[in-house]
C-alpha cells in the first residue's frame, strides 16, 4: 500500500456546554491511502459524522478540535490557514452527506451548483463547466444529463439528488473522499444502487474512500479497513477481514453478532440495540467507556485503557491483551 | 414563470375590484353625501337639488360603476373643498409621497438587511445586541418625537438640513430617516431570524464543503434564501409608507398625498379620500404583485404554485 494520504492521530472534539464540557470525541486514530476504502461504524452518536467534519474542517467554532497528528497529503490541517482549507475543500478533499434532500441549495439549478463547485478551484469559463458538469452527471447515472443541468433540486427524487451530489463531489476529482451515511436517507433498493457506484468509482478514479455506514453487510463487502466507534472513542481498527474474522472487542463483537451468518445459529440483535446506554460525554472520563454495557468488564476496566496493537494494523482499545478469547482463558 | 404570473395578476385584479367597492360605499357608510355637501345651512331644496345634480338619486350600483368607469380614466369627480379635479389635486400630491416612500424603505433596506446578516453572523456579539436595541427602541418610540428630535438636532443645532418644505432633496434627509426608521426593526429581524436559520441547513455547510469563501456562502448561499419573505414584508411596508406617511408629511409641512389624506378627512372631503383610498390601495396591490414576481424569481419552488 503507498503511503497514507490521510492520517489522523489522536483526534479529539471538545464542546463546551452549559453542564461543562463534552468530550464528544476522544482518542480518534487512523490512517487511509490512495485506493483503500475505511468503513467507519458505530451507532448513531457516537461520533462518527463529527469525526468526519473535523477532517474537513467544517465545524463550527464552538467545537475545540486537538491531535496529536492531522495531516493530508503531508499538509499539517491544524496549522492550515482558512485560505489553505477552502484550497483543500471540494477540491483534494470532498464529503457527501447523509440528507440528500437538503443538501442542495434550492434557489440554484443543479447546473450552476455543479458549475460552481469546478468554478470555484479551476479557472474555466462557465459553458465549460456545464459540459464537464454534463459529463459528470452522465458518470454517476444520470441519464438526459443536459436536461438535469436545468432543472431546480426540488424536482429530483432522493436518489437522484444524492448522485447529484456525488457528482459535485467528484467533479475536482478529490484524492479523497468522505461519505456520510450516504444511502441511510434512500429506499432500500436506491441504497443498493448508490453504494455500487461509490465503489466502482472509487476503483476508477483512484481516491481514498472514508465510507461511514451503519450497514455490516456493506462494511463486509467494501471495506479494507475498518474503524468501530463507542461513544465518541476509536474501540477498535484493523484490516476487514482482521475485523471480521477475529474481533477483538467486546463492542465489535456484539457489533457483528447482530448480523445473521449463514451457518451459525445465534441470531444477534440489530446494531445498537446492544443493552445498555452510553454514558454522558460531559466531564472528565475515567476508565473504559463501555464497561457499563460490557460482558466481560473486570474490575480493572475502571483504569486507563489505552489503544494498543494486536497484530500488524490491528489495534484495540480493551484491557483483556487478546479480546475475548484470551478473556475466556483467564476466566476458564 | 408566465402562468404563475397570469395567475397572480388575476387574484390582484379581484383584490382591487373588492377594494374600489369598498372605498366606494365609503360614500355612503358617512351618511348622506348630499346633506355633507350642501353643509349644515342648507334647507331641504338645496339639499335636494345637489343630490339629483351629484347623481345620488340614482340606484347604488348603477353609481358604483358610473363611478368606477370614470375612476378608470382617472376622473375621481370634484373635490368638496378644493372645487378642484381630484385627480389633479392627487397627481400633484403624489410626486412628493412617492419619493419619500421609496426613499424610506430603501434606506431601511439598505441598513436592516446588512444588519440583519451581521447580526445572524455572530448571534449575542455587540453587534447582534446594538441591532436589538435599535429595533427595540424603533418600535417604543413615537416618529413624531424621533422626527422632533432630529429637527432640534441636524436642523436646528446644527443646522445641517433643512426642517421643513419639498424643495431640494435635502428636505427628504430627515423625513426619510424617520419613515424608513419605522420599517427597520421588522426588515432587520426577519432578516436575522432568516439567516441565522439558513445558515444551520445542510446546504450551507456543502457550499462549505465546495469550499466557497465565507462572503460567497453568506451573500450568494444564504442571503438569496433568507430574503425571500422580506420581500414580502418590504412591498407590505411601502403600501404602509405611502398611506402612513401623514404625521411625517405633517410634521415636515411636507406636501404629499399623506398630508392631503389628512386635509381631507378633517374636511369630510369625501371624494378625495375614496380617490386616495383607492390609489394608494392600488399601490399596495402592485406592490405586493412585485414581490411575489421577484420571490417567484428567487424561489423556484414557488413558480410552481
Ligand atoms: N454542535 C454540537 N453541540 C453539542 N453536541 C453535539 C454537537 N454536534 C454533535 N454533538 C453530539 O456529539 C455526539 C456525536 O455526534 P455525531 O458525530 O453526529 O454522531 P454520529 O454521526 O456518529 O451519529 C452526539 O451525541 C451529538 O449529540
Ligand atoms: S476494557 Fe473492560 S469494559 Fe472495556 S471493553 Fe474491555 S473488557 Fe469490556
Ligand atoms: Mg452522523
């Protein structure tokens, strides 16, 4: 694999609230190349979509981003001005999002939003545009790719708004790319059809792909590597098939147990309906996040847990030195 | 676009058919417009005589669109007080409303819809608490005293302006400032309270993600949006300002329709003010038209409506 064109180390989002601060998310690591896909899961709160705007940076300023290391491309992001930032946005780095019948701009054809998006980074005449914004349109599925050009967003379907802003995304051909949840807002069959196309191109032209998902089975079929979140923390991240055939935290673990396997009995429950509630953020955190929910919790979980590595890539963040197998040793 | 425009052209005609009926019986729902015209001193025959003259014997609708026919061609009949034409009376007054009136609001534009922006760009700054404060103050206080103040100061202290008259534009400074100043809090908060939504929608933050400057998402991401219903309310407020300007143009000793308003409803000079009724009612229905055309123009979701 070449080199990492994102890499992300110890990434945290503070945001000051009234009841004091909430660490929204902490201890946040990983890295992605050219070519590879990084599926981010968890359930829904736990920090993924932060994590994916702190990377942009399009949080607001009431949210306190730190790391150890944020860099794309060997660009130090935390030291990039705002000028150097827009440069990035849109250009080297794009994001969709999860609402695609609100993400675009209502008052503005879907012509001069994909015009503006080339526009504003390459110096090329507006009818110009247009024909690479036609092209486009036509690579992501579109069909009567002229005729969409005009019309206004409110005119299009879901699933055609959300090819429609993949098609923005890509039209600076991005080295990488970050979608959000982008077909939990679809019908089922659209959900399909629009994941197909993310990886296809991302096969095709080349980039990085930071696909945040709630989905396993998508997780299973795209992944390269995968990144699991708890309540705002990086449990655990390694290679896919690592992940998926060895997990090694208690999370993950439930995490996969939920979905049906041909051949093994057990049927899990849905993600996120693991029992238990995450803890509140706000204030300081004290030993493992996910002990209140967790099987195998021992009393030394309450210490600090750091996130060390298993095996090549492979790295943890649970006390029990090999997950859970080893956990059932101690205990046996 | 042209059909929604027909349409609305339509509803704007049965508006102002229902309006010029209204300010019609207006005639009638202030007695007996014989009896007011031959004055208090007139005996019955006198009284009688004017009616079959005026025409007021006559069948009510059959007056309404006798009426109506010459209000088309811009015959509003006799003034009672002046013995002049209405029309003329109103074409003469009119010049000075106008211009006040469009002088007005685009002031209150020009410093409400920029203070509305900065004020939704930083909620609870200086700035966003100054915008509240002269909103606040802008409704608690009277204009003629605001009017009064600033004559005491710019025309009289320090006699910058002129305090009264309508002969250069510089008698427009204050009056201007005192009707525009009434239409800004309004302006300035929808403004704010439509940015500061826009600003949290999703696609603010893709322009953001394109990477669009800061001006570029305030300016051409949210302020097309936000502005949408001010529009709305601007053309609302200039129909206000045209009828509304009495006590500025009084105070002013500006000589505008306003102020003839006033003259003549002292005056009981019922024609002119079923003609003011009607023209500035029409005002406000040309007006309200504009501003679905141009919100019809912004909002696309709208043409279809
Ligand atoms: N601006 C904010 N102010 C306060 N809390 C926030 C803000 N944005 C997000 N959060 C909180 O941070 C947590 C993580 O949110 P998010 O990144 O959207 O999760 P996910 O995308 O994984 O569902 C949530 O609990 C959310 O309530
Ligand atoms: S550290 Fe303890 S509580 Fe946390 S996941 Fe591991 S075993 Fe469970
Ligand atoms: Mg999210």
């Amino acid at each position: 694999m070449s080199e990492p064109i994102l890499k992300v180390r110890d990434l945290r989002l503070d945001i000051p609230v009234p009841a004091g601060t909430l660490h929204a998310v902490r201890g946040i690591d990983f890295d992605v190349a050219p070519g590879e896909t990084l599926c981010i899961v968890g359930e829904s709160g736990s920090g993924k979509s932060l994590t994916s705007l702190a990377v942009m940076g399009l949080l607001g300023s009431a949210i306190r981003r730190s790391a150890a290391e944020l860099s794309f491309d060997g660009i130090d992001l935390q030291k990039a001005s705002r000028r150097q930032m827009r440069a990035l946005r849109g250009n080297r780095m794009a994001m969709i999002f999860q609402e695609p019948m609100t993400s675009l701009n209502p008052a503005y054809t879907i012509g001069d939003q994909l015009a503006e998006a080339l526009r504003l980074h390459r110096p090329i005449s507006k009818g110009d545009a247009l024909k690479r914004a036609a092209d486009l349109l036509r690579l992501v599925g579109i069909t009567a790719a002229e005729s969409r050009l005009r019309q206004f967003p409110h005119q299009l379907s879901g699933g055609l708004r959300q090819r429609v802003m993949i098609a923005m995304a890509l039209i600076c051909e991005p080295d990488l790319l970050i979608a959000d949840e982008p077909t939990t807002a679809l019908d089922v069959t659209i959900q399909a059809q629009i994941l197909r196309l993310l990886v296809d191109l991302r096969e095709k032209l080349g980039m990085a792909l930071i696909l945040i998902t709630h989905d396993l089975g998508v997780v299973g079929r795209v992944a390269d590597k995968v990144a699991v979140m708890y309540a705002g923390e990086l449990v655990e991240t390694g290679p896919a098939e690592q992940i998926f055939r060895n997990p090694a935290h208690p999370y993950t673990r439930g995490l996969l147990d939920c979905i049906p396997v041909p051949g093994r009995i057990t049927r899990g429950q849905r993600l996120g309906t693991i029992p238990g509630i995450v803890p509140s953020l706000i204030g300081r955190q004290a030993g493992c996040i996910f002990r209140d929910r967790c099987p195998e919790a021992i009393p030394a979980c309450t210490g600090d847990i750091p996130l060390r590595e298993l095996a090549r890539g492979h790295r943890l963040r649970c006390i029990h030195p090999q997950g859970r197998r080893i956990a059932e040793e101690i205990s046996a | 676009m042209l059909g929604f425009i027909l349409k609305r052209l339509g509803l704007a005609l049965l508006v102002a058919l229902t309006v010029s009926f209204i300010s019609f019986s207006l005639l009638y729902l202030s007695g007996d417009p014989a009896t007011a015209i031959a004055g208090e001193s007139a005996n019955a025959q006198d009284v009688q005589a004017i009616r079959e003259l005026y025409g007021f014997d006559r069948p009510m609708l059959v007056q309404y669109f006798d009426w109506l026919w010459n209000a088309l061609r811009f015959d509003f009949g006799q003034s009672y007080y002046f013995k002049l034409p209405v029309a003329d009376l109103i074409a003469d007054r009119l010049g000075v409303t106008m211009r006040l009136g469009l002088a007005a609001i685009s002031f209150a534009l020009i410093v409400a819809i920029p203070l509305g922006v900065v004020a939704a760009m930083r909620p609870n700054s200086l700035i966003d608490k100054l915008a509240l404060f002269l909103s606040v103050a802008g409704q608690a206080m009277p204009s003629f005293w605001f009017a009064l103040v600033l004559i005491s100061v710019f025309s009289i202290k320090l006699g910058l302006v002129p305090a009264s008259g309508s002969t250069s534009w510089r008698h427009f400074i204050l009056p201007t400032v005192v009707l525009g100043y009434y239409a800004m809090p309004a302006i300035m908060r929808l403004t704010r309270a439509g940015m500061l939504e826009v600003l949290s929608s999703d696609y603010i933050r893709t322009a953001r993600a394109k990477g669009a400057s800061e001006g570029r998402v305030m300016f051409r991401h949210a302020l097309r949006n936000a502005i949408i219903p001010v529009v709305s309310l601007a053309a609302v407020q200039m129909g206000f300002m045209l009828g509304g300007s009495i006590v500025v143009e009084s105070i002013f000793a500006l000589h505008g329709a306003g102020f003839l308003a006033w003259e003549s409803i002292s005056r009981n000079d019922l024609p002119t003010v079923q003609a003011l009724i009607l023209v500035f009612s029409m005002f406000y229905i040309v007006f309200t038209l504009l501003a679905d055309i141009v919100n019809a123009w912004l909002d696309p979701r709208m043409r279809a409506a």
